[in-house]
C-alpha cells in the first residue's frame, strides 16, 4: 500500500474510532501528523527492520495513535523551554523501553530536534567501586539496586544540560566485562541535547512508608528480605534528587509485574537456541526474585499510578509486548 493511501486510511480510522492506546486526539496534532506522515513514517520503517520486527504493518497503528503524537507533542513541551527537556522512562525487561527510546528519538530528528539517551545502567559504579561495596554489604552482589549507581555524576549530567554547558561527557557500561559483571568503558562526548531521556527500571520510584514492610508480597519472606527491602527503601531516597529534575515522567507498565519473569525467561531461552550463554530457569527465578526484593512492584508502582501530579503518561503492556491501553494526565 502506498503511503498516501495508508495515511488517508489512519485519518479515516482516526475520525470514526478512539484507539485505547491512542495518546492523545485533537485537530492540532492530527494537522501535524497528516504533513509530517510520510518523512516520519519512512524513517520509522527503515528502524524498525533494523530492530528485525518483520511484521511493520502491526505496528501501523501503534506508530500513528502512539508513537508519532507522543513525540509530537514533546517536541512542543521542548520548545516551551530555552533548555532541555528531560524525560523519565521507567521499564523493565520486555517493556519496550528500548524501542520506545529509538523511536522517539527517530521522530524528533526529523523535527530538528536532537536527544540524547541516559541510561541508569551508565550510572553504574565502576567494577571497583561496587566491589569495595560488597565488602561494606555483602547483599548487593547484583548491580542494579539502590547504591549501585553514581548519583552525583548523574546529576553534573543533567544540571549540565539545563545550564547548556557543552560539551557533556556521558558515561558508558559495557554488563559484558568481568564475567558479567559490567565496568564503565568510557565517557562519550555529546553536544546539544535539546531531549534528554532517563530511562530505567526504577526511575521515577519513591520512598514509601516503613508499614509496607510489615507484610510485603512473595518473594520477600524471611527477616533478612525484609531488612534488605527496608534498607534498599532507605537508599532510594538519594535519587530524589535526580527524580526532581525530570520535567515529564513516563510509565511502562506490565499488566502484570509477574511478566517480566516469563520475559526474561522467554531471552535466555532464545539466547540458548542461538548457542549463546543463558541462564537456566532457576537462575533466572533467583536473579528476577533479588530484584522484586530490592524494590518489589506491588509496593512502589501504585504510589505512582494514583499520583497525577507526579506521573504523566502511564502505557499498559499486555503479555505480548504490545500496548493495550494509555492512560494521560497532563
């Protein structure tokens, strides 16, 4: 189908239907997306087969009633602003982050505009730092938890880019290193950022009272979870001050939390097939379980998804990866 006959069918589609994962319907953004349609759309088409997602057609939809609107109308937030724009992502594994991510930022340099990625897995510690960590709490023998991360280096990149002092350097992880467990590599030297995007897969999160501990979801069971939980609760309070520089935050959220254990399990059994190495089910349970006890789902998501001076955007995911419905509050 020629492009000029699929955008006359969104907009017709989009005149008599409602998608539940549309971001948002008005005449402006509609204008916008009809005169952009085809440049856009190109780009999205040529990224999404270097993503190797075969089936572009499916994605039609999710590009038109999502993607393309959302960028849209950050690149409108931007403009309101004489620095950048930062933007918070919180996923896990198999939200679609990643994609998400590319896209938008595909969109926004068909509008001009350039965005830079920053990632909590770059603030890591280097492999030294997190090792003499372990020796002062032998619990954290997994980067990714409270504690894990540069914070301040975190915020020097951010309060660089609201003060527009370039260049930045942005650190780098490379997880393969030291058998798995990551090093930094190197500092990448970056210009102008008029989007920044911190994404992660606790971003945004916030302290919670001490009473969520008293009886707390599987798997945190024995007094020694609960103590890690507790302790993990105390360190989140550090990146507040990240959190605080955010100027929209973002949700992806499973429709159930419990997916990102069938996902990741769904990874490593590919990564097996292709004759890589993967973790075994019960490695996977333990690995998946660690990081529901550092800061588990069911205690820090709902403060977030009732609170709508807070949140922005909240995007349902069901068992597929696919968004099923898209909640905004802003």
């Amino acid at each position: 189908m020629k492009n000029n006959q699929l955008l006359q069918l969104l907009i017709d589609d989009e005149l008599n239907n409602q998608s539940l994962f549309c971001y948002k319907l008005s005449s402006e953004l509609l204008s916008q997306k009809i005169s952009l349609f085809t440049v856009v759309f190109e780009r999205i088409k040529l990224l999404l087969e270097d993503l190797e997602i075969k089936n572009i057609n499916t994605y039609v939809k999710t590009f038109w009633y999502f993607w393309f609107p959302l960028a849209l109308d950050l690149a409108q937030k931007k403009e309101a602003k004489s620095n950048s724009l930062i933007v918070g992502i919180l996923g896990g594994q198999g939200t679609g982050k990643t994609t998400l991510t590319k896209i938008l930022a595909h969109i926004w340099q068909c509008l001009g505009l350039n965005s830079i990625e920053l990632s909590l897995d770059d603030l890591y510690k280097t492999y030294q730092e997190r090792q003499d960590l372990l020796k002062v709490d032998s619990r954290l023998i997994w980067r990714g938890p409270p504690g894990t991360h540069d914070v301040s280096l975190g915020l020097d990149i951010l309060d660089r880019f609201q003060k527009q002092t370039y260049p930045i350097l942005i650190p780098r992880f490379d997880k393969s290193l030291y058998n798995g467990m990551g090093d930094r590599v190197a500092f990448e030297k970056v210009g102008q950022g008029d989007i920044i995007i911190l994404e992660g897969w606790f971003v945004g999160m916030q302290p919670v009272s001490e009473t969520a501990f008293i009886n707390p979801p599987y798997p945190i069971i024995s007094e020694e979870d609960k103590q890690f939980a507790f302790d993990n609760n105390k360190r989140l309070k550090k990146y507040l001050s990240l959190w605080e520089k955010l100027d929209y935050f973002m949700i992806l959220k499973p429709k159930d939390y419990r997916y990102s254990l069938k996902w990741r399990k769904e990874a490593e059994h590919k990564m097996i097939k292709q004759g890589k190495t993967g973790m075994s089910d019960m490695e996977i349970e333990q690995f998946v379980h660690y990081f529901w006890k550092a800061l588990h789902p069911e205690i820090y998501l709902p403060p977030l998804l009732n609170n709508s001076q807070y949140t922005d955007l909240i995007i349902n995911i069901n068992t597929h990866h696919s968004i099923e419905s898209v909640k905004h509050f802003h």
